[in-house]
C-alpha cells in the first residue's frame, strides 16, 4: 500500500511510535448497490479507505479515495460516524492510532476498477446481499452507519 509522503517524513523523525492520524471511509451508494473493494494487503472486502493529507478537508479526501482507488467520480453527502480505530502495528513495526470518518457518499460516474494497486478487484455488490458479504465487524458497522438515515454518530467511552 502506497504511504504518503508526509507519513515517510514523519517516520524519519519517530520511527516506528504511534502516529495519530485521520483516515475516512467513503460508503458509496450507486441505487440499490453499494461500492466495495478487496485489499491488496491483506484480501479484506472494504469500503473505500484512505488518510486525510494534511490541510486536507476530510470529505474532499473521500472524494479523492475514491478516484485514486476505485477510478470513480463521487460526492461525499454526510457524515455517518466518527470513531477511533484501535491500535494498528504493521509489518514493519509502524504504529498507528487513526480517527476514522466515514461519509455516505452518492456515485456520480465512472466504472470501478483496481487504479493504484490499494485494491486487486473493485465493484458493485446488491444492497440486499449485505448480510452475506464478508465484511468485518468493523467495516459492516461503518456501512450500517453511512447507510442509515440518522444523524452522524461518535463514540464516548465512559
């Protein structure tokens, strides 16, 4: 997976330390379909994901995700969630903490395909095939936000 620059930057000065970082999630909704892609990491079905470069407005960065990595064109409509990812440590040792926002987000155009190498396959999946897809608990809760139609939800640990 490619890392941004200014990750690379950072890592130069704290190694492998925590970083907190912002990422989003786009849900796209195309009708009744909603798009979905496998990982090239590690083979999970997901959303588009991606991290907020900095001075980035975060729905404009779904907005980006979504091109970069599916070659579709989107409009991010809400915000459905906001919620800390627990800890990620990667092969390499990095450590990450990452704020994630996840937007509903409406298709405009374009046909999905893998375009940066973030995703080895990308598509259109039923609405009504949810239940059956193999999404972790995770991203079937960032999906279950972004489609619901309520208010955006945070999470408060007491």
């Amino acid at each position: 997976m490619p890392i941004p620059d200014f990750i690379v930057d950072l890592r130069r000065l704290v190694g492998t330390r925590p970083l907190s970082l912002v990422g989003v999630t786009a849900v796209v909704v195309r009708g009744d379909e909603l798009l979905l892609g496998r990982r090239s990491d590690n083979g999970a079905l997901t959303p588009v994901t991606g991290i907020v470069d900095p001075g980035e407005e975060p729905a404009d960065a779904a907005v980006r995700e979504a091109e970069e990595e599916a070659g579709v064109r989107i409009r991010a409509d809400r915000l459905a969630w906001v919620h800390q990812i627990p800890r990620i440590v990667y092969d390499n040792g990095d450590q990450a903490d990452y704020l994630d926002l996840t937007f509903r987000c409406s298709w405009i155009s374009g046909e999905p395909f893998p375009v940066d190498g973030e995703m080895t396959e990308v598509g259109w999946y039923p609405l009504a095939e949810l239940d059956a897809l193999p999404l972790d608990d995770d991203m079937r809760a960032r999906v279950a936000h972004a489609l619901a139609e309520a208010p955006a939800r945070f999470e408060q640990r007491d």
